[in-house]
C-alpha cells in the first residue's frame, strides 16, 4: 500500500491556509503541555482488560467492520513531517538519534540511586499475597522503593529482566523507572509503625517481625546467604493510574491523538517482541502527574518488567506465550479436531536448563508473527513504516552495546547470561530482517556537498541482499520536481540523480527516490534555507 505523508500533527491542527508545510517545520517536541493537574486516579481491571481486547476491538483498530464497512489501514499520528515521533511526555529520541556510550546505556534512567547502605531500610508497606512476596521501603535517605523478589524455585528469573529490560527500554525512548539489583541480610530491614498486613482470610492486622521474617523465607538467597531483590525507586510527581492501548484520557488536555494511532505506542509492539514482553498491557503503564515550568502534566511511564525474557515473574513462562494470544480459535479447533496430534511449531523450541532465564529463546521466533497475551490496538494498527521506525532503533544496538545492558541483570551464572545476550542478538537480526526491509530502507536524509544524501540501513546491517532491495553501489533512480506548498503541485524538472538541481528563485523541490521493487519509494521535500537546501518532510510509499 501506499504510505501517508505524516504531517506536523499538533502544529497543523491549529493553522490556517493551505500551506503543507510551516516555517517550524519538522517539529522535534510537542509544544508546551496545558494544565493537566485535575487529572484523577483510575483503575483499569485485569479481567475487563482481557474480555474487552480478547473478544472485542477497543478504539479503532484496521480490519474492525463499523457500520458494514471495513475499517482500513491508518497511518500513524502523533508524528512531524519526517515521520518520527516528537519529544513528548510519552517518548524521547535516544539510542539510534543520538549514539549512547555503553556507559549511559547501562546507566539507563539512573544509577545514582540505589538504596543506600549507609542505614537501615524500613519497611512501609508488604504485601503477602501471590506467589512472591514484596515490600515498599525507605532507605536511609527516606527515598521510597518497591522491593519485589524472584520466586523461590527460580532465583533470577524476575528480577534480572526487570533491571536490564528497563534500560532497553530507556535507551528505546519510553519514560521508566530506575530499577536495581540489591542483596541484603535480615537485619537490613526494620518494621515502620502501624504497617499493615492481610491475614489468611484478608482482613488487615498490624504487621510484625515475624511477619517479615516469614515473607523473606519465600525468597531465594545467593551463595553467601544473602536475600537479593529488585529495588524500583518511586517515580516523582503523583500518580494517576494506567494508560489504555486505544482511546484517550478525558481528564488529559494533552491527550488528543488516540493511543492505537500512536507510532511511539505502535512501534512498541516490535520492542516488546524483541524482548518478549507479553505482559505488554494497560497494567504494566503508569501515568504520572508532574509539575515542569510551572504547568502539571501527565507523564506517561512503563513498568514492571519481570515478565519478560521468558519470565512469568513467578516461573517460566507459558511455551505458548509470543507464538499465540492466550484464547486463538483456530489454533483451539486445530487441536480439538486432530485429537490433539497436531503439534504446533512452537512446542518444539528449546528453551535453556538455567532456572534464571525460562522460557527464551531465538531459534523459533517469528518477528512478525509475535503477539502479546492478547490482541492490543496499537500494535494490531502498525504498518510497514511503523515496523521501520521501531526495527531501525533495534538494529542501532551492538553485540558488545546489549552484552553490556544483559550483565545489569547480574546473573549469577555467566551460561546464562550469555544465553539472554546470545537470544537478544539473533531476535535483533531477525526484526532487522523482517522488518528493515517492508519499505525502502533509506534514513537519515540530508543534503551534503550538493547532493541528496542518506543513511542505508539494509546494507549498513548487512541485509542488501533481501528481496527487492538495491543496493546503494547499483544506485538509486531518483526524480526531481518543483514543489508548490501552497498548492501541492508537483513540476518535474527532468533532472534525476542524487544531485540536487539548479532551480533558481524555488522554494520547495521535492526526490522522489526508487530502488528495484516500483512500490517502495520514499519521498523526500527540500526547503530552501539560508544555508542552503534542507530536508523538511519525507514520505513513505510500499
């Protein structure tokens, strides 16, 4: 199908004339928030969460039938004249825009914060139900954290994804929590006042020593018979509860794109695939009010990542989980009709002996066919751009960049973290590959030494060879033509090439650039500046 030039959406919102293009054209953030403080907490049910996406279409999704018509594909939202998402309250340009050094990746959201040792940790709040125990703390500098812990049967299992997983998804752009890997002895902890506890029938009573002491038995020490667990420090500002993957927030001025158009939230599904995350839902995001420059805004976060890297956070998890959504019809009438004899492909995957790491791994994983526990709008909705705007930010981490982010997890075995960095490693090639080339893989345009230039993504990740593809070395057809920016009219100039012809007294030109296969082009818009030409709005076409 044929890509949709994504327009400076908040800015033409509000313009007026015809023109496509304005004079801050292409915005790189989202101007100022409104005022958002009566925003209110909200709850979102787990169960109404499932019935509502597994059995309904929340929010506008392609495919969905809406008074006997089909709804067709929309590109995505939320994004400039280049196509990329702006620098928002949602999500932040990193990794891939701006290199990070294996330092700042492994720093991640922070890493200046971790419980101090200094003195005693004291617990404020626990919880005793589910499987794993957990505890709010203050440490001795009275910062707040959520202290969550492995199952006992399965050291690691949570914990190191929810450390690592987080500062991948840092460097992704998304708003996380600072999480860390801390071990500590019984008598690091002490009781705060009047804390609470459910009994066995779940009525609260004051909490006791004992209490503690029985909640640690459930968790798991390290050889030198130390409790270790994840420490994840209270995110500022006040919360507001989860976001939802379609529609948007009523109580929200600044929540005007719906969630299930948003590239940022689309492209997220590639990302969650990547790592595994099935648990991608409205449950495991958290919006925050924060006050920046005298305005209250929501902020957007997500969270918890124990559930990923093959994690359930209280074991392994399903070996159905990323190849089927929990209830598939057909995939249930397959088995049903063969007796059960029909064996999916899925069931045949090896997963590793190590208890830390579950059920991940790469050898059987499908990019595109990945899904979460159950059907999310956004990711349903993406496109092939959408697919290239995420796959370009995966492809952008090194072998030496994800060893590095994969040992914060602080395996214990070194075979098993070598087999979570070995796993990511090949997904990342297989997302490349899947995706990189859906359209014309070219980034990155910009005019150097008179010439139209750009980044070659497929051969830069050794995937010139892919079906349709061409590589830069056999050139690009390229085709010039005068822009009208007030009208949309197009003038061809007869000059191809990559370089950019002489067109005195123009304001506007536009490239439209070709490779071998005639469906995937891209569209570059050039704008006459003081310094020479700029590229000011770029199209996808596949």
């Amino acid at each position: 199908m044929a890509g949709v030039l994504q327009m400076g959406l908040f800015l033409a919102a509000g313009a007026e004339g015809p023109a496509r293009f304005y004079a801050d054209d292409p915005l790189m953030a989202e101007p100022k928030a409104r005022d958002a403080s009566k925003a209110i907490r909200r709850k979102i049910s787990d169960y109404y969460d499932f019935f509502a996406h597994m059995f309904a279409k929340p929010g506008e999704q392609v495919g969905e039938k809406v008074n006997g018509k089909v709804t067709p594909p929309i590109p995505a939202r939320a994004v400039n004249t280049l196509g990329e998402p702006m620098a928002s309250a949602w999500w932040e340009p990193r990794h891939y825009y701006k290199k990070m050094s294996v330092a700042e990746l492994v720093r991640g959201a922070g890493n200046e914060n971790a419980p101090s040792k200094e003195g005693k940790w004291t617990v404020v709040k626990a919880k005793s139900e589910g499987v794993t125990p957990g505890f709010e703390i203050l440490d001795a500098k009275k910062r707040r954290y959520v202290l969550k812990f492995d199952p006992l049967e399965y050291p690691e299992i949570a914990t190191a994804p929810d450390a690592l997983v987080s500062k991948l998804f840092y460097a992704l752009g998304y708003n996380v929590p600072e999480n860390y890997i801390v071990q500590f002895t019984r008598e690091d902890l002490v009781l705060g006042e009047d804390v609470q506890i459910l009994d066995a029938k779940g009525k609260p009573r004051k909490m006791t020593q004992r209490d503690v002491t029985e909640l640690l038995m459930r968790v798991p020490r390290t050889k030198e018979g130390l409790y270790r667990g994840g420490a994840s420090l209270y995110l500022p500002g006040k919360p507001v509860g989860p976001y939802k993957y379609s529609g948007m927030r009523r109580d929200d001025p600044n929540d005007i794109v719906p969630h299930e158009h948003r590239r940022d939230l689309r492209g997220l599904g590639v990302f969650c695939a990547w790592v595994a995350h099935d648990d991608s839902r409205a449950v495991n995001s958290l919006d925050m009010l924060h006050t920046e420059g005298g305005v209250t805004f929501v902020k957007h976060y997500l969270i918890d990542f124990g559930s990923t890297l093959g994690s359930a956070s209280y074991g392994p998890n399903s070996p159905r989980s990323g190849f089927e959504y929990l209830f598939e019809r057909g995939a249930a009438a397959k088995n049903f009709f063969s007796l059960g004899l029909a064996v999916p492909y899925w069931a045949r995957a090896e997963y590793p002996a190590y208890k830390s790491v579950g059920r991940f791994e790469s050898k059987l994983f499908r990019a595109a066919e990945w899904v979460p526990e159950y059907p999310n709008p956004a990711f349903v909705n993406r496109l092939a751009d959408d697919n290239f705007w995420a796959a370009k930010q995966v492809m952008a981490f090194t072998d030496e960049e994800i060893r590095a982010i994969v040992k914060t997890g602080e395996y214990s075995d070194p075979g098993a973290e070598k087999w979570v960095a070995d796993a990511l490693i090949e997904r990342r090639d297989k997302i490349g590959r899947a995706f990189l080339t859906q359209v014309l893989p070219l980034d990155r345009f910009r005019v150097e030494g008179g010439k139209l230039a750009f980044d070659d993504l497929a051969a830069k990740h050794g995937l010139a060879k892919s079906p349709g593809y061409r590589t830069e070395d056999m050139g690009y057809k390229v085709e010039w033509s005068l822009f009208d920016n007030g009208s949309g009219a197009a003038t061809a100039l007869g000059a191809t090439g990559l370089t950019v012809p002489e067109a005195p007294g123009a304001s506007y030109m536009k490239a439209l650039v070709k490779g071998d296969d005639a469906k995937k082009t891209v569209t570059v818009y050039l704008r006459r500046g003081s310094g020479g030409w700029n590229v000011v709005g770029l199209e996808r076409g596949w």
